[in-house]
C-alpha cells in the first residue's frame, strides 16, 4: 500500500516496548509533517512535537497561546506520515482536570503516541525561563488522574514534566516527579536540569522512565547520547532544533538574496527537486495514480 500503513495502537506498542529496552531512544523535533519524514528518512527512534515550534509557526510567543484544535490538527498531520512513534507537548493540557481528559482523547484520535502535561501555571512560559510560576503538587495530580483515567489505549504513554526544580529546588522536583507517577503518569521530564550532575541526582532518584530535553540557548548543558546513556535516561528530545536550523538558513539565505540580487550562490546548499521528490515519494504515486487510471473492467 502507498500510504503510511501503521497504525497508531501499533506504533504506541512498539514505543512501549522500546522504552524497556533499555537503550536511549531520539526524538528530534518535527517542525512539520516534511520534517517527520525526514527524521525517519534519517533514522530515528521517533518524533517530537514542540509546542514552542508550533506557536512559533504561527508567529506566536511560547505562553500559551495556542488552542487544542490546533495542537491536535498539527499533531495529526505530523503523525499520519511517518510509522515511528510521536510524543506531543500539551502544555498544562488546556484547562482543568475535565478539558485534560478530553486533550488525551484528542491526541489519541490524531493518531499520537505520547503525551507530556507540565505543572506550570498557565499561562506558561519557556521552561528554560525565569520566573515560572507552579501551580500546587495536588492541582497536578488532580490533571495527571484524568489523563490517565481518560486513556482508551493503555499503550498511550503518559509523561508527567515537572518545572519546580528552577523555583522550588531539586528535591521538591524529585517529590513531585514521585507524587505525579503516583497519580498514573509513565515516564517524568524534569526540565531545565543545567548540568550532568543534576540528571545524575534526578536519575538515581527515580527509578521510571526519564526524558532529557537537548534544547539549545536554554539553562541545560548540551549532553551527548553517550552521557545520557550512561547515566541511563531513556529519552531524548531535540525540541526546537530543526527549526532553529531552517531559520537559520532561511535567514542567511535571504540576506545574500537581497544583497546579491539571485539565490544562485545558495543553490549547493539547498535540498535539490530530485531529493524531495524521493522523500515525498513522487514517483510512487505517479503509479499509484496511473495504475487507477488505466483500471479497467475485464
């Protein structure tokens, strides 16, 4: 068949299994379905939806400002066109206990396999920000229980982000991360931990599945899949770095446009017409097509 045949409950079991596999798994940041594609073209273990990315793209600052709809529109189009898993970012899951409910059930229908809820107030800002507020460990918990109450697929992995370690301390983030898989969470982010010491600390504490975000320009040292490896986080994410490459090409590319009046001087650096036709696939669905076409009765 032509078009992407795996199915979501499929890629959950598969993600599922891999997070017991004990080996690091990457997720880069998918600034667009193109993007997903890309990353499995590469080979990858999955892929990540930012939601700074996403408001980003729609010319919006990263403080809640985006809308279920269009997270759930934009997850699914990421997620229809690749067969690895896709963990999504619901910010503090659009409202209370009830509305987080109904966020998973949407994320399920588009087809995602994982999703991550924070313990800020909203409206949220950046992790790798000063002065987020947090709203109080019963609140989230509370969130955490109707996410996990809400799931129909048990294979959908709930990962629980906590931001306290910034404004209350490592071992309140360390509390809260026990607390939250208490309340039915699977995996926990600790965000904006700033060295190898610190998930050290965070890893020997909790014995879940741990995520490690690579964001760059933020309060985290930028650690090698060796080093997390070893310290035996289970995941990866490169949240924002595609887009940070695209835009910084994009950037770069029109200056020189401008100055030199022709893109000429940029074309060895551009993906040619013939590599996104073979990423997209062009020639299959010409036959795909073609084949339709001449069916024929006999």
């Amino acid at each position: 068949m032509l078009f992407q045949e795996t199915e979501a409950g499929a890629k959950r079991k598969a993600f599922r299994a891999a997070l017991e596999s004990g080996r690091l798994l990457q997720f880069p940041g998918a600034m667009n379905p193109l993007t997903a594609m890309e990353i499995e073209n590469t080979g990858f273990d999955g892929v990540y939806i930012s939601g700074a990315v996403l408001s980003a793209e729609l010319g919006l600052p990263d403080i809640g400002l985006t809308t279920l709809s269009e997270v759930a529109q934009r997850g699914h189009q990421i997620a229809r066109v690749t067969s690895l898993p896709s963990i999504i970012d619901i910010d503090t899951g659009f409202g209370e206990p009830m509305s987080v409910a109904r966020t998973i059930h949407h994320m399920e229908d588009a087809g995602i396999s994982a999703a991550h809820l924070e313990d800020q107030q909203n409206p949220k800002r950046c992790g790798h920000l000063d002065n987020k507020v947090i709203v109080p460990v019963e609140e989230m918990v509370r969130k955490i229980k109707a996410a996990a109450d809400a799931r129909r697929d048990q294979d959908f992995v709930l990962i629980a982000r906590t931001d306290a370690k910034a404004s209350e301390g490592m071992e309140a983030a360390i509390n809260r991360a026990k607390a939250y898989l208490d309340a039915g969470a699977d995996m926990i982010f600790p965000e904006a931990l700033h060295n190898e010491s610190e998930f050290e600390t965070f890893r020997k504490a909790i014995k879940a599945p741990l995520l490690a975000n690579m964001t760059e320009f933020g309060k985290t040292e930028l650690l090698t899949t060796q080093q997390l490896s070893d310290l035996g986080y289970n995941l990866v994410i490169y949240p924002v770095t595609t887009l940070r490459i695209a835009m910084g090409a994009v950037s770069s590319g029109l200056k020189q446009i401008k100055a030199e009046g022709t893109q000429e001087s940029l074309v060895q650096a551009m993906q040619t017409r013939k590599q996104l036709y073979e990423l997209l696939r062009y020639e299959d669905y010409n036959n795909y097509d073609q084949g339709i076409y001449n069916f024929k009765l006999s």
